[in-house]
C-alpha cells in the first residue's frame, strides 16, 4: 500500500470521526449508532477507500 493510499485511508477515518461526533446521542441513536461505534465505523469506512 502506497503513501497516498494510507494518507487517503487516514483522512477519511478522521472526517468520518469528525463527522458523526459532531452529531448528538439523540441522532446517533436514530441512525442506530451508539457513541462507543464511531470509532469502528470510521475505520470499517477507511477499509473501503
């Protein structure tokens, strides 16, 4: 895996984590996300980059 790609991979696990942290328990939970997933759907997110 080249530079790029990691450097890809990183950015999109952090914009995803920016993301949805960014939302209330209210919405995580309307999307059926608890707060302690975030982490590993950012990172399941950057797998598929």
């Amino acid at each position: 895996m080249g530079i790029r790609t990691t450097l890809k991979k990183w950015a999109a696990y952090q914009q995803t984590v920016r993301e949805l942290a960014a939302l209330d328990n209210r919405q995580l939970s309307d999307l059926g996300i608890a707060r302690t997933d975030i982490s590993r759907i950012a990172r399941d997110h950057a797998r598929t980059i």
